[in-house]
C-alpha cells in the first residue's frame, strides 16, 4: 500500500479541526541586493538597481502574500533594512511588517534575513552561527494565537542559511549544516522548525543533504523535503527534475551579475521537520502548497519568460525574470490554537509511548486504552509507504504491546494508533 508524500499527510493525520489560521512562507535570494561592485558578481547600479528590484519585489510580494519573509544575498546594512520595509512591506496603509537587528560575525557585505507579520507572529530570539562563508540565522518566533494570553505558545524555529557555491564546495556545505544541525540539535530537537535557503546543492546524494534529511545523523531531528520522492534525486542539468528547478531564470543575459544558462539547478529549500509534516505540535504542512514562483516545469534551460508561461501572471513572471537569478519559494502552514480543558476532557487520548526509542529489534507500546476494543498499531516510512500493521484486542485500562521491528531499514518512521471510536495518535519511531 503506497501514497505519495502530499497524500500520505492528508490521509495518515487528522486535520486541525477548529481555531485554525494559514500563514505563508517564502524565501527567495536577491542577487547582492543593495549591493554594487561586491562579492564575486559584478553587479552594479546599472544591472541590478535597487530601485529597479523593489518594483520587482513589490510585484511578487502582492501575488504571494506571504507571513515569513526570508532572504539571501541582502546587503549588510540597517539603512537597506529599514529602507526595505519601508518601500517593499510598510506600504499602502500596512504597518505590520517587522524585522529585526542585523547580525553579522563573519562581516560579510551580503546576509540572510527575515520580515515577519506583526498581526500573527512575534519574535523572540534571533540566533547567528558562526558558519563559513556566512553566518546561519535562527529566529525564534511564536504564533499569536486567541490562546496565546492563557498560555498555549505555538513556536516556529525559521533556520536562515546560504551555502557554499561550487561543485568542489560539497564539503564546506556539509560543515555549515553539520554546525546548525548540532545547535538545533541540542535547541530545538522536537520543535516545529523550517530550514531554508540558498543551499547551491547539485543531488540529493550529497552529504549535506543527507545530513538534513536522514534521521540517523541526530535521532531526534528529521527534515522533510516537501516536494517527496519525485523531486529527489540528481538535480543538477537533469530535464526530469524541471517542475522542481529554482536557478537560472534567464538563459543569457547582457551582463555578468546573474547567473545565466536556464532553469537547471535546484539551489533554494525549504525543508520542514517530522513536527511540521505530521502537525504534532499545532503548525501542520497544507498538502500541496509548496511552489517555486515561475516555474511551469517548461523551460528547462530556458528563460522563464520566454515563450508562454502560465504558472502565475505575466507580469509576477517578468518581475521574477529581472529581479534575481533564483526563484521565490513558497509553502503553507496551518497553525491552530492548543484545545481548552473542556475539549481536552472531551477528547480521550492513548497518552502511548514506545521504548526504546531509537530501537534496532523490537519495541514495547505502552498506553492507556479508554474503551475495550480492537486497537491498531499502523508503522509508516517517510514516503508514507505502510511497512508494518498489527491489530490487537485490548481490555480497558493501561496497556503493554510489544512489537518486532527488526526488518525494518534503518531510519524515521511515523506510528499511527486508532482504535474502534476512530481515536488516533502519531508517534515518531526511530530504527537504527
């Protein structure tokens, strides 16, 4: 029994039922933004004007819509920031765009960068990594839910990186990620944590890729790839990976600040942890939103604009063309306030938990069974495929199961327990 990746969400896991609210993410490089003469690009203020980049990203910010906000390759200045918010965000009567302080150990002239809806999200903490060639930014922002003045706080870790360009730089990319992997690790091992950014990656096989989306590198810390299976894999040049592509969206051009040669490569991410794709702790991923703006999946090694290309407006299309090198990604989050007392009352939960965890051979279920009953101990992979199903006749009260695993590979795997009154509980099972 198969599903893909999208449809595996919608099926295996329930949907937030009430109090729910969207909120979108993009991220998008904007090419030395800010910047003239700086870095290895010759960008200057004839071919990459600021001026001329904001009408572009006002253009794709109204198409959008989004919540998050993210940048690469945005020139290191406070002036730029606040300028930035000012012509691009705070227009048009909106007031609600923020930001936050730069910070900038590895003095570079470009930088990550976030802006955030004041209306829905809050900031409290922003972390810089000291990572090479730039830093890794970490902002730790909360949900402002109807819930929130009780006490039901609903964060969301947004990890900012820009790594490495290069073939030959598979190895400094791979340390950059092992450094943030070690303090999300040791942070945010069960929050709800996006990692995005330009990450100049030619394959799935490369190490630092692994690293980010192979549970066995850090037991706790899994992030999904929202595009599942299909847009796995090698990448770089390949025409059967153009509907994922994200860099170059022109094939030539008359100057030698962007990068050239066509859509072809997939640079820009964002991944989602296990918390996100299941909705284990309030922010779940909406099935199907994950898009790169501007690409139709038919230009490979070609301009975006050139031709016909329906995926979004015409003039979104132009503005993404002349803006930058890269493309706009974007997903969708559900987010919903935690239950009250009465509803959690009203709700009968399993409470289970498996030991050991991470486990190699077999595992022991323990749990609180609230009605006599067949109960069902369903294990999924990653992609959703069903790998282990077991059904077993329970009393009241609590509960003991053991189970086998020892076929199982190496590797995440999601639990769902249901039983007769269509109660459900997810749980992460790690096998190593």
């Amino acid at each position: 029994m198969k599903h893909p990746l999208a449809f595996f969400l919608l099926l295996a896991f329930p949907f937030f039922a009430k109090g729910q609210d969207t909120l979108t993410v993009m991220q998008y490089n904007l090419l030395e933004y800010g910047n003239y003469n700086s870095g290895w690009a010759s960008c200057f203020e004839t071919n990459n004007n600021t001026q001329t980049k904001d009408e572009c990203i006002r253009t794709i910010l109204d198409y959008v819509k989004p919540d998050i906000f993210t940048v690469n390759e945005f020139g290191a200045t406070q002036v730029l920031q606040n300028d930035f918010l000012r012509h691009n965000l705070n227009i048009n009567d909106i007031n609600y765009w923020k930001s936050d302080d730069i910070i900038n150990y590895a003095s570079s002239n470009i930088i990550n960068h976030i802006f955030y809806n004041s209306n829905k999200l809050a900031l409290k903490k922003h972390i810089a990594l000291r990572t090479n060639p730039r830093d890794t930014d970490i902002y730790e922002l909360y949900c402002k839910t109807a819930s929130l003045a009780a006490g039901d706080t609903i964060k969301l870790i947004c990890v900012v990186a820009h790594l490495k360009a290069g073939m030959n730089y598979e190895s400094s990319r791979r340390a950059q990620l092992q450094t943030t992997m070690d303090y999300i690790y040791q942070h945010y091992p069960n929050d709800n944590t996006l990692i995005m950014g330009d990450f100049n990656m030619y394959s799935s096989e490369e190490t630092g890729y692994q690293l980010l989306t192979r549970t066995y590198n850090h037991s706790e810390i899994c992030f999904v790839d929202p595009v599942g299976s299909s847009g796995v894999g090698p990448w770089n040049e390949n025409q059967n990976y153009a509907q994922y592509h994200t860099q170059a969206t022109a094939s030539w051009i008359d100057n030698d600040c962007r990068s050239t040669g066509g859509m072809d490569d997939r640079f820009d991410f964002i991944l989602m942890a296990d918390e996100i794709a299941f909705g284990y702790h309030n922010i779940r991923y909406v099935r199907d939103s994950y898009k790169a703006v501007g690409n139709d999946g038919r230009h490979f090694n070609q301009s975006i604009n050139q031709g016909t290309n329906n995926s979004a407006p015409q003039a979104v299309i132009d503005a993404v063309f002349d803006c930058s090198d890269h493309l706009p990604i974007t997903m969708k989050l559900a987010v919903t306030a935690q239950l009250d007392v009465d509803e959690y009352a009203l709700t009968p939960e399993f409470n289970a938990s498996i030991a050991p965890n991470p486990a190699s051979n077999a595992i022991n279920v323990c749990f609180f069974n609230c009605l006599e009953g067949i109960v069902n101990f369903d294990i999924y992979n990653i992609q959703g495929q069903l790998v282990e199903q077991q059904s077993t006749g329970f009393s009241r009260g609590n509960q003991l199961h053991q189970m086998d695993i020892s076929h199982l590979a190496k590797g995440f795997y999601i639990m769902q327990i249901s039983d007769e009154s269509h109660q459900t509980e997810t749980l992460k099972l790690i096998v190593k």
